[in-house]
C-alpha cells in the first residue's frame, strides 16, 4: 500500500506542476490576449483575478465535499475543470466568456486543493509538512518550463494556444492515472487527533496575536507572489527595455528561484531551520530585491533579482499553513481554511489594485506598492517570531515543524 501511496502522490504533484503553467499562463501570453479578447494589460489582470474569485467563492465548499465523499472524486473533478478552461481561453470569442472561464479555473484550483492536501497528510502523516512544501516545487517547476514553451511557439510562428493545449493533453492523461492510482481506501480517512502538542507551549497560543499574524501572512506572502507572476514580463518591457520573449524568460528564472529555494527547505527544515525564522527571513530578502529592480533598470540586474524574488515568496503560505496547525492543532480544518481564504482574497485583490495602478501610472509604481505589502509581512512575521520564541518551551525551540 506505501508504494501506492507514493504513485499516487506522484500523480497528485504532476497536477500541481501543471498548476504551476496554469498560474503563469494569463500573463505570459498577455499581448496575444489581449489582441484576441480586445483588451488591455489591465482586462487580463483582471481576467487573472477572476481566478482567485473562483478560489475564493468555492474553497469552503470544496473542503466540505472532501471530507463527505472523499480526496479523489475532488481531485478528479479538478483536472477536468482545469481542461475546459486550458481548451476553452483560446478559442474564447469574447472578453465575458474568459472571465466565466477562469472563475472556472479558480473553482478547479480549489477542488485540488481541498483533495490534494489532506489526501498528502493522510497518505503520510509523518511528513505531511515537507509533502505539503513539496506542492509548491512542482508548481515552480511548471512555471519555469512553460516560458520555453511560449518562447518556441513565437520564435516558430505557432498559435499561442498550443501553450494551452500542451498542459490540457497532460492533465487528462494523468487524471486517468489517478482515477486507477488513487487508493480508494485512503480517501476521505479521517485523521487521528494529535495530542502530542499540548505540551509545547507555556501558554496556551492566542488566535488574535499569532493566528491573526499567520493570516496577514498567507495574504501578503500570495499578494508578493502574485505581483511578480503578472507584472515582471511588463517591468522587463517598460523599465528595462527587453524584447517580449526575453521579458517572458523572467518569470523562468523567477521559477527555478523557487525550485531551488523549496529544495533547499526540504533539507533544511529538518535539522537547521525552523519554519518561524524563515517566514521572518524571506519577506526580507523580498523587500531587498523589490528595492534592486526599483533602482537598477538593467535586464542583467533584473534577471538576477528575479531569481532571488522566486527564492524568498517560495513555500511561505504553506509554512504557515504548518505553523497555524501546530499553534491551533485542536481545529486544524478550522484554521487553515482560514489562512488559504487570505490566500485566495490577496489572488482577488493584487490582480485588481495592481491593475488599476497600471492604468493609472507606471510600472515601477507597482513594484513600490509591492514592497510596502512586503514591509507588513515582515511586520507581522516579527510579531509571530516574537510570541512563538515565548509560547515555545526553551527545550523545544529547536524542534521544528514536521
């Protein structure tokens, strides 16, 4: 069973790392969306928007529709949602059709989240937290591909959509893996409490100090990476003077960034670093780079920095998520509905502030606004390493969460 366990979550990661094209994809093909939808760089932001609304209108029901039927009806349901939008964008005749259809992909999004994750915990309740980490370097290593993608279509003169039709063949394929591979034994499972953090804390952990903290996090950690998926190509275009294509390869090097930096977690989470010092250390390095690219305009300089912006907005919602379960393990269900729900808004509100900054202003402005949503994550990442170091018991403040 443990070895079917491992297929399954391979197939369970394959889906994320075409999310992770999924994520990109709006914005990386924005000039020929926006000519095909007769639209703007504003109109495709909120286009991408409208996929957080999806998240964010149906991720509570979702969560109930896992736990009453089980993980691998939602995450089935899930990839062929994800068809139907990846099929349906390019041959979309209307502005209106593409909103309907990433509200479509939101919902999809969702689903596989509401059966993704548990299913992991489940299937390895030992390591659910690095399986977890695990996501968000599948979904880097699909970003980081799919500008290559997109760079051969245009060098080739192909229609842009086949960089919808590549991840659409792939998810069906897999989703008929999974309808095989997915132990129906193991679906919908219900976990045993842990008692073994009661003895953690001096006192007991306050919703409204560090849970209050935790979803600020998970709301400006999205808002971070959401700005830079949409607006880095731009920022490469307007400020730097690249080429589209070369603008496009930014989000790559976001991409591998992140790859590199969730690898990197995985090891070092384990025996080195503790969740709480790394959701405290990144935002910073965040605000450092926002603050290079605001200053230094050339493609070199920008290239790098945004590897180093993929590296420090890489695995922090799900460290958060870790952490608000390990501060409020007697309602885990409870509290991280609550964090991905600040997830969800910030993929609403970025999309839209952002592109009512655009409209209004210039590029750099957005980058500015980036780095102040910044300053209140690392705000609120101080505050919740202020009160973990005098909830944990001196003894215990090496231990990590697993």
């Amino acid at each position: 069973m443990k070895y079917q366990y491992f297929i399954s979550a391979f197939g369970m990661y394959i889906n994320y790392f075409l999310l992770g094209m999924v994520n990109i994809i709006l914005a990386s093909n924005m000039s020929s969306l926006t000519n095909q939808l007769d639209t703007d760089a504003t109109g495709v932001s909120y286009l991408i928007a409208a996929i957080g609304i999806g998240r964010l209108i149906s991720y509570s029901i979702a969560g109930a529709l896992s736990d009453k039927f089980g993980r691998k009806p939602l995450i089935i349901v899930s990839a062929i949602a994800m068809v139907v939008f990846l099929i349906g964008i390019p041959f979309s005749p209307s502005y209106e059709i593409a909103i309907v259809l990433a509200i479509f992909a939101g919902i999809s999004n969702s689903a596989m989240d509401a059966g993704t994750y548990p299913a992991l915990t489940e299937m390895f309740p030992k390591s659910a937290s690095s399986a977890s980490v695990m996501i968000k370097g599948f979904v880097s290593l699909g970003a980081t591909i799919l500008p290559f993608i997109i760079l051969f279509l245009s060098e080739n003169n192909l229609f842009y959509g086949f960089s919808f039709f590549v991840p659409a063949a792939i998810y069906i394929v897999n989703m008929i893996f999974l309808f095989f591979a997915i132990p129906k034994t193991q679906a919908g499972q219900p976990g045993l409490e842990d008692n073994s953090q009661v003895s953690q804390f001096l006192t007991e952990p306050e919703f409204w100090k560090e849970g209050i903290a935790l979803i600020i996090i998970g709301f400006t950690s999205t808002a971070l990476l959401t700005v830079s998926q949409i607006w880095l190509p731009s920022y490469g275009q307007e400020v730097a003077g690249m080429s589209a294509s070369n603008s496009v390869e930014l989000l790559s090097y976001y991409s591998i960034g992140s790859l590199i930096s969730v690898l990197l977690l995985s090891i070092l989470l384990k025996k080195i670093l503790k969740p709480v010092t790394v959701i405290l250390l990144y935002p910073i390095i965040t605000l450092i780079a926002v603050t290079v690219i605001l200053c230094f305009h050339t493609p070199l300089v920008l290239s790098i920095t945004c590897f180093f912006l993929g590296f420090s907005t890489a695995g922090i919602l799900q460290l958060a998520i870790s952490m608000m379960t390990q501060l409020f393990w007697k309602k885990k269900g409870a509290v991280t509905g609550f964090v991905s729900t600040a997830s969800s808004i910030a993929s609403v509100v970025l999309p839209i502030a952002t592109g009512l900054i655009a409209k209004k202003g210039d590029m750099e402005h957005i980058f500015i606004f980036d780095s102040v949503v910044a300053t209140i994550g690392i705000v609120a990442a101080a505050f919740l390493y202020y009160r973990y170091q005098k909830l944990t018991k001196p003894q215990l403040r090496n231990q990590h969460v697993r």
